[in-house]
C-alpha cells in the first residue's frame, strides 16, 4: 500500500512536465493536423541548452526557461516556414509525418555532434533534497518540476483564451475554413503555433533535465510516450494532454513500484491500446477530418 | 502499341536477369554485402507498399514484424541444428505464414483509425514488441541478444545463397503487386485509399481487403527479417526492432513513388546505397545522422509523389505535347492561331 501510494504521489509530480510537452504537441496537431514526431527531439534541445546556460554561467534551468523558450519558438517557426509549408495540402498529413521525423533525425545529428553521446544532467544545488511527508518521500526537485510545468501550462491557458493570438488560434482548431472566412491568415497562425509547441517544448526540456539523465538518442523515449499520450487524451484536445499525462505517469509509476520498472513502458502501451479498441477517437478527441 | 504491350515483361526479365548474374562476375564481397542489403529493403518497401501505398494506410509498425521474423528464425535455431545450411531458408515460408496470422488481429485493431492515427497506433506496436523483446528474458534473452550458428557456406560465395532467396522474395513481392493492381484487389485498395466511406457505400469488402493487403504484407516482411537474423548471426532486440527500419522503408517507398510496381524498389536501390556508401565514408561520426536527415528532407520537399510518377507524368506531358505537335503540322492555322496566343499572352505577361 504504501508502495502504491509512493508511486502516485511520483507518477502525479511527473505528469506536469509529460503534460507540457504533450500540450505543444497536441496544440500543433490541433491547428495543422501535422503530428510533429520532432517534439521529443525539441525537448530534448530545450534541455541541452538551459544544460549549457547552467554549467557555463550558472543560470538556474528555473531562471533560463524564458531565454530558451524564446530561441526554440524562433527554431519552431523556422521549420514550419522552411520544411511544413512547401507541402502541398492533399499528401501533407502523410508527408508530414515523415518530414518531421526528418527534423528529428536533423536535430538529433545536430545534438550529438555539439554535445557527443554521453548522457548528461542538469545537476543543480537542490537535486538531492527531499521532504518526508507522513512517510513519503517527495523530492524538492519534483515538487518545483511539478509546479514549474503547472504554471507554464497556465501561461498557455492564458495564451490561449486571453489574447487575440490565442483566439485566433482556437478559431483555426475548430474550424479552418470559417477562420479563414472571418480573417484569420492560416499561414502565419501555423507559423506561430508551431513556434508555440516548440517553445513549450523548450520549458518542458529545461525541466526534463533537471529530472532525468539525457543524451541525444533519448528523444526516442520522449517521443513514444508522447505520441501515448496524446492518442489517450484525443489528438488536438490540451485538457486531453493533461488526463493522459496523469494517467501514462501514474501507472507506470506504479507499476515501476509494484512490479518492475522494465514493464513500465508496457503498461501505457497497453492502456492504449485498450482505449483505442473502445474508443479510436481517443478519450476527449473528435470524429471529426477523416483521422479516424 | 505491340511493341509497348510487351515492354513491362522485357523490362521485369532484363532486371532479373542482370541481378541475378551479378554474383558471377566475382565482384567483391563489400559490394555483394551491400547488395544483400539493398535487396532486403527492396522487398521490405514493395510489400510495405501494399499496405501503405495501395491501400493508403502509412504504417509505421513494420520493423516489429521484421523482428518477428528475425526472432523466430533466431528461435527456431536455438533448438534444432543447422546441418546442410538451407535450413533457414526452408523455414521462411512458415515464419511468413505465421507472421500473415499474427497480422491479422493486429490490422482488425489497428485499422479502425486512419492516416496519421493509424501511423502513431503501428509505431506504438513497435515500441510494445520491443519492449517485450527486451523484457521476455527468458524466451529471448533480452539486452544479450540470440546467437545463431553461422552458415557452414564456402567463405568465397558466402553471400551467394542469401542474395538468391532474397532475389526470390523479390520476385514474389513484384508478382504479388503486380497481381493486386491488374485485380479486382487492386482496385478495391485503391478506392479505399480514395474515399474508404464511399467505397464500402457502393459495396467495396473494405475490411476484408485492407486485412488482406495488412497482413500479406508483414508476412513478406517477417521473412525479410528471417533472412537478416540469419546473415547477422546475432540479433539484439534494438536493432531487430528497429524505429529506423520502419523509417528507411517508409522514405523508400515515398521517393521510388506509392502506389506504383517499380517505385519502392527504385526507391531501395537508390536509398540502401546511399545509406551504406555514406556510413561508410563518413563512417561512425553523427555527421552521418546530419547528411541522411538532409538527403531525407530534400526528396519530401523536391519530390513529394516519388520519382516514377514524376516521370510518367513528364511523359504523358511529352506525349501530350507530340500529339498536339502532329496536329498542328497538319493545320497551319490553327497552329498561327496558337501562336498568335501565345504572343499576345507574354505581351500581357511583360506589360504586368
């Protein structure tokens, strides 16, 4: 019992940052119907450079967040202008996948050129502390993992449902055609929003590193959970991210726990499958543009 | 229009004909391994065709049924000794049996979903085989990987027996394609690949032809990875399984041209040598990763439909514009007409 309620409390705290890097990857999803299979690779380089900012200057990951958000989102518009919007319309969502894959491969070769393939981790002065509450053991470096990823997910809610920018881009989500209709240029919304996902990519990696050991080839992990996770929660839904965020992290912290951390992967894997056997459509996802 | 009609055979024999005396020239034993290797995607990306390109499901969980097969192989041989050295190969056609029936739940719950769900629900499957080959140590030894006894062939000709095999499954997957589009099949794939809704509106077996296609293909694939396990020697269940095989096969078929007889082995032959001749001369640097991401990008932006549509295309254009020519050296009005047309349209075009 204890065990078990350990591995929620783990499996809740891991979620935050699982739930900010499928949120830019659902959002992506959501206004171009491209899934971006870069996204872990994205996150990954987020990592690698408040990595960089640490152990050169000593900037907190906390601190340099801002700084590497804003070079990624720069980085994630030029790879929608550069290698997304030449396809045309008819093969894109196919072709998409490929050439985001691509990206990855591109960003990959990149990573383990400047930093070589050893496995790094953003080691700061709190890494090791810890709370015991009633018996359980929460690590400082969760907690403010955890918090840091509900706040910027926050600031995307706020992005999102605040500004025009944000209502532009939830206009283009439900309905392309009649946004475009009432003034909304679907072009630069794409730009943007794939610079979006890659900024919360970059926030998301800053606190990947402080959590986990990383080298370049680990964005294969990344991306296979996030690819879970954003089919459980339903391709295009933000909300949908987090449920399956918290979902994915808890049972494989549990199972980690109650039986072995081999099986971990496994488990998730299977909750897929399961929820797409009674619902394709993922759990808070639409029937709708020809995906299911 | 004779001479046409016997075109596609001639140029099927001729292309057996040259790779399958390739070996007799004494070529060196770098270059035939290269060609084994080009000859496995070959067959990969024309089987995967029928899935991906016929039927326009794009799927991404092939390499786990080419690790199927590697693992069968590997398994088999763990228990039964390999005397006369053919005995891997004579296994090929039950592991492909085997691996057609393990596609047939696979596709029943995959196939609910479409594109690019059906793409990320393949890869997924991919990620669970894996996963179980590392985990099921018992069975497959996990991280340590299998050993297969190495095959008691001459070391001059070692090559020789699987670049055949593999030769023959080539010829087996291009007859199998080959039958699929002169066929009722062929034209069933297509119009789900068109507008799936539609075709089982006007009584298109969609299910049955889409499990069909699913599982032919990864019966192919599953005998490909037999036949590798065997040439390696040794399999690890990174490399059995690999989300890079799934990619190479994928981009393969892609640049060779979908849906098409000869574009996913043209794509294989151009891609596989490519890929090795850059390992090799850029060998072990990760400036290799950075050159085939680059080549990778390059053909989706340069050549969205693949080469051999581009070119049929071309060619209907030429014909096209042949014909149009032929009638215009019969009417020299029409034709000073057409010119007259086209000289007040560049006008147009340079006042603007």
């Amino acid at each position: 019992m204890h065990a078990l309620i350990q591995g929620i409390i783990l499996g809740v705290l891991t979620a935050g940052v699982y739930a900010l890097m499928a949120s830019g990857q659902t959002l992506i999803f959501g206004i171009m119907k491209v899934v971006n299979l870069a996204q872990g690779a994205m996150v990954i380089l987020g990592a690698y450079l408040s990595y960089q900012l640490f152990t050169s200057f000593g900037i907190d990951p906390l601190l340099s967040i801002p700084l590497t958000t804003i070079a990624m989102f720069v980085l994630g518009v030029a790879v929608e202008v550069l290698f997304l919007r030449p396809l045309r319309r008819e093969d894109r969502s196919e072709l998409s996948l490929l050439v985001t894959f691509a990206v990855a491969l591109l960003l990959e070769g990149i990573m383990s050129v400047t930093w070589k393939t050893t496995v790094r981790s953003t080691n700061t002065g709190y890494a090791n502390s810890s709370w015991t509450v009633f018996g359980y053991q929460i690590t400082l470096v969760r907690l403010w993992a955890f918090l840091l990823s509900i706040a910027a997910l926050g600031v995307l809610y706020l992005l999102l449902n605040r500004t025009r920018f944000g209502r532009a881009i939830r206009a283009t989500v439900q309905n392309p055609e009649s946004a475009r209709l009432l003034g909304v240029e679907a072009s630069r919304v794409s730009a943007l929003g794939f610079g979006l996902g890659a900024a919360t990519a970059a926030a998301a990696g800053s606190v990947y590193g402080l959590l986990y050991p990383f080298n370049s080839g680990s964005h294969y992990d990344l991306i296979s959970r996030l690819l879970s996770i954003v089919l459980l929660g339903g391709l295009g839904s933000i909300g949908g991210a987090v449920v399956g965020a918290l979902v994915v992290s808890t049972s494989s912290a549990i199972v980690a726990s109650a039986i072995s951390p081999s099986w971990s992967e496994m488990t998730f894997f299977v909750i897929l499958l399961l929820v797409l056997l009674i619902r394709p459509q993922g759990l808070f996802g639409t029937t709708a543009r020809g995906a299911i | 229009m004779t001479a046409a009609r016997y075109l596609g055979p001639a140029k099927g024999i001729a292309f057996f004909a040259i790779l399958a005396s390739l070996p007799s020239f004494n070529i060196a034993h770098w270059v035939l391994n290269i060609a084994v290797f080009t000859l496995m995607y070959a067959v990969m990306s024309s089987s995967w065709n029928l899935v991906g390109g016929f039927a326009g499901y794009p799927s991404l969980g092939h390499a786990a049924f080419f690790g199927i097969g590697a693992y069968g192989t590997a398994l088999w041989f763990q228990h039964h000794a390999i005397t006369s050295g053919y005995e891997p190969f004579e296994l090929l056609p039950l592991i492909g049996i085997l691996a057609a029936l393990l596609g047939l739940p696979v596709a029943m719950i995959a196939m609910r979903t479409r594109s690019d769900v059906f793409a990320i629900v393949t890869i997924t499957l991919l990620f669970v085989t894996q996963t179980l080959a590392f985990n099921l140590r018992s069975l497959t030894h996990g991280a340590q990987g299998l050993s297969i006894a190495v095959a008691p062939f001459s070391a001059r000709t070692y090559e020789r027996p699987f670049y055949y095999v593999l030769l023959l499954l080539l010829a087996l997957a291009m007859g199998i394609s080959l039958g699929a589009m002169r066929s009722k099949l062929g034209l069933s794939l297509a119009a789900v690949r068109a507008d799936e809704d539609k075709a089982r509106g006007i009584g298109v077996r969609t299910f049955g032809v889409k499990l069909l296609s699913f599982s032919i293909s990864v019966g192919l694939t599953a005998m490909v990875g037999g036949i590798w396990a065997y040439y390696e020697g040794f399999i690890y269940p990174q490399f059995a399984i690999d989300p890079l095989v799934t990619i190479a096969i994928v981009l393969m078929t892609f640049l060779g041209g979908r849906a098409t007889l000869w574009g996913p082995v043209l794509g294989a032959f151009i891609l596989e040598t490519a890929q090795q001749t850059l390992a090799y001369s850029l060998g072990g640097s990760q400036f290799y990763l950075i050159a085939y991401a680059m080549v990778f990008l390059l053909v989706m932006l340069l050549m969205p439909r693949g080469i051999v549509p581009s070119i049929q295309a071309g060619l209907r254009r030429r014909r096209r514009k042949a014909a149009v020519d032929a009638a215009g050296s019969q009417g020299n009005a029409a034709d000073t007409k057409d010119r007259g047309v086209r000289s007040t349209l560049s006008t147009v075009k340079g006042s603007a």
